[in-house]
C-alpha cells in the first residue's frame, strides 16, 4: 500500500478530499484540495489545496499520538481508524502535537 484516501466528500457544490501517501524517501505525504464555494474564505477561485510532509523519522512519535505501536505501519493505521470523519481528527491531532512537518498551501 503507497496512499491512503482519507477524506472523499461531497456536500451539495463542496468537495473535500485528503490522501496520505509515502514518498521515495519514506516521508509522510498528506495533501487536501477542498473545491467549492466553501473555501471563499482563502480562495477567490473555488479551489484550496495544501500538503504537510512528516519526515520518516518522525512517524514512530506521530504514530503513538494516534493511539498505534511507534513501528506500526503507518498508512495501515491511518486506512484502519482515520478515515471519513476522524480524518478531521487526525489533522487536529497533528496540528496539536509538536511533531515537526512542513505544511505547504495554495488558493487562487
């Protein structure tokens, strides 16, 4: 398993969407785009999208913030119990932690 759909939302003209993949170098890669009048307030086009990347040696700790073994597999985990609505869970508890990530973001 190389990515995870976390997030696959339609609410009337909104859609949310979040995956988590792994990257070449073992990184966690979680990247969202909502679309949508929803996002008027950050996006003047209908459209946001951002990515937060978690280095490989990072995961063990994010891993015991969601309640998981440090060596668990992390992709498994996030399928298992972070999907739909905890994936909204998930991005808080990332937020809340002190786990180093780069967060890049982007609007028209």
């Amino acid at each position: 398993m190389r990515n995870v759909t976390l997030r696959a939302e339609h609410d009337g003209p909104d859609s949310r969407y979040l995956t988590a993949s792994l990257d070449a170098h073992g990184a966690l890669v979680i990247e969202g785009q909502d679309l949508g009048p929803g996002t008027s307030i950050v996006s003047s086009d209908g459209e946001y999208e951002w990515s937060r990347t978690i280095l490989p040696e990072h995961i063990p700790k994010l891993l015991v913030v969601l309640n998981a073994p440090a060596d668990a597999n992390i992709l498994a985990v996030l399928k298992k119990h972070w999907t739909g609505d905890k994936s909204y869970e998930l991005e808080g508890r990332i937020r809340d932690s002190d786990i180093p990530s780069k967060l890049s973001t982007w609007s028209g």
